[in-house]
C-alpha cells in the first residue's frame, strides 16, 4: 500500500525533502514506517526516541496501524526562539 510522509526540521534536511511517497506493507503501523525511513536514511534513527508522530493530521503512536492512502508525519522535537 502506498503512504505519503511527511517530515519536518532536522528529518527533513537529512532526506532531502519534506514529503515523501513510499510503498509499505499491508497492515503496517507508523512504526513499520519509521523503520522502512531509516532503512533509506539511517541518520534518522538516532532521533526515534524524541520524534511525535500523527496519522492525517491527528496525534498518533508508533502502534497505530495506516491504511493504504493516509499521511504518516515524523515531528522530531523543535528549539529556537
């Protein structure tokens, strides 16, 4: 099935681009997704205890399950002021 994601700040910088169209396999969760992520840019990996994720614009946890068309967003934590 096919998701689009969505990265912001550092995640962003490291893939190259803000949003991303990936196949994942059926009956994945956000976690499956982050893991396929840092297959492809193992960079990432180090920022999976601090990220928040969200599933079509809702808060999500990395056990909830995507469906076929939905946006999975990786949020890592943001400073500046």
């Amino acid at each position: 099935m096919r998701v689009t994601i969505r990265l912001f700040a550092r995640l962003r910088e490291l893939a190259g681009a803000g949003e991303l169209t990936r196949e994942v396999p059926p009956e994945a969760t956000v976690a499956a997704v982050w893991e396929h992520l840092v297959r492809e840019f193992p960079e990432m990996a180090a920022y999976r205890p601090s990220i928040s994720c969200a599933v079509n614009a809702e808060y999500a946890r990395f056990k909830t399950a995507v469906s076929d068309g939905d946006e999975v967003a990786f949020l890592p934590p943001v400073s500046g002021g």
